[in-house]
C-alpha cells in the first residue's frame, strides 16, 4: 500500500484471519497500524497483491457490491466519527436501521447495549456533550451492535480508564466467542499481557505472528 506516489507503506504482507480469531495488531507509531486496518475495511485498495474478504478478491469487487460486503465488517476509529446531529441512541441504531431491522427490536436491543457500556443515561443526549470517552463507547457500541462478522478496532480503549478498558476487551471477547474475528490495534501493553491472544506485529511495513504468553 502506499499513498499518491510516495514509498510503500505496506509491503510484502501476507497473514490469515480464520473465522472467530482474536488479534492484537501491535507495532510502533508510525508502523502503518491504521493503514492495515484501511484496507481491510475497504476504505483503500491495495496497490499491488490481493486482499480477501469473506472469500471475495475485494481489489476487484464491483462498487455495487462494496455496501454488502462492509455490512459484515464493524468499525471503532480513533476519531469516533459519530454523527453530530443524532442522539447516542440513533447513533448505535443506524447499523441495524440500515439492515433493516424492526424498530421495536432496535429499541431493546440499543438499550441494553448501552446500559452495558455506562451509557444507559445518555442515550438522548448529542455526541458533542459526552466527554471523550463517553464518545468512544457510543462508537464500540455502534461497531459491535449488529454482531458482524469482523470487527477491527484502532485504539478503542485510548480515551477510557484501565477499569473500562478491560471492561470493553470483555465485550469484544464476548462478540468473538460468538463468531466474529476480532482485530484490536492497540499500544496498550497491559491489555495485551491479560488478554493472551496472539499478536500480529507490524513493523518496518512488515508483518509477524505472535504468540506471547500463549500455548501454542
């Protein structure tokens, strides 16, 4: 991968996410964590080599069929991207809306969501009144809400307390143990030594396979 005619970012790159895996993606600043996570959420191509998605060549995917395809993938970015306008409750509900789920199920199912993540109190409120991680939970809210298929995370736990932090592991544990693979970028040491799950590493537009603290 590399950006408008600057040197590749990414190369050389070859790795397997099984269904129901668990992933920590670590590696320096700068490694090219959030430029990986681009790509497999479909908001860059490759610019040489293949990226497969739910058995489909996505380099080659038709722009037709690209909406589908990242209905499967939930996303937690850095900059929450929530919708100023809309409350924390239609926010979380827009993935289900979307797929076109009743609106009577959305409701209970929003609720309880949010009651989970602390948020229970502020599902009327607008993003813009909620501190940053309030903001951060509505967003891991919204990614994990309609229980996709894979869910990639860049620093979900960067604004929110080592408590919460280890709460939300929790909840994306929990979404694994119910099928979706899992990819949480993170340089959060602590939370990779407690939650032991194996590490793709990025390092110098590189990648390797860890298993530390792991029976392999």
């Amino acid at each position: 991968m590399r950006y408008g005619a600057g040197p590749e970012v990414l190369h050389d790159i070859t790795f397997n996410l099984p269904p129901a895996s668990f992933h920590f993606l670590t590696g320096p600043s700068g490694a090219g964590k959030s430029s990986l996570l681009r790509l497999m959420y479909l908001a860059s191509r490759p610019s040489r080599g293949i990226v497969s998605l739910f058995g489909s060549d996505v380099s080659n995917i038709s722009s037709q069929a690209l909406p589908e395809l990242r209905r499967k993938i939930g996303v937690v970015f850095q900059d929450f991207r929530l919708l100023e306008h809309q409350s924390v409750f239609d926010n979380v509900a827009l993935p289900l809306r979307v797929a076109g789920g009743k609106e009577r199920d959305i409701r209970d199912h929003v609720a309880q969501l949010l009651q989970w993540v602390g948020l229970g109190k502020a599902m009327d409120s607008l993003p813009s009144i909620l501190s940053g991680g309030e903001q951060q939970r509505v967003a891991i809210a919204r990614a994990v809400i309609g229980n996709p298929k894979l869910l990639l995370a860049d620093e979900p736990t960067g604004n929110v307390d080592d408590k919460l932090a280890v709460k939300l592991l929790f909840l994306f544990q929990e979404l694994n143990k119910r099928g979706t693979s899992v990819v949480i970028a993170t340089h959060n040491d602590t939370l990779v030594s407690r939650f032991k799950h194996r590490q793709l590493h990025l390092e110098r537009g590189k990648i390797t396979l860890r298993y530390t603290g792991l029976d392999t």
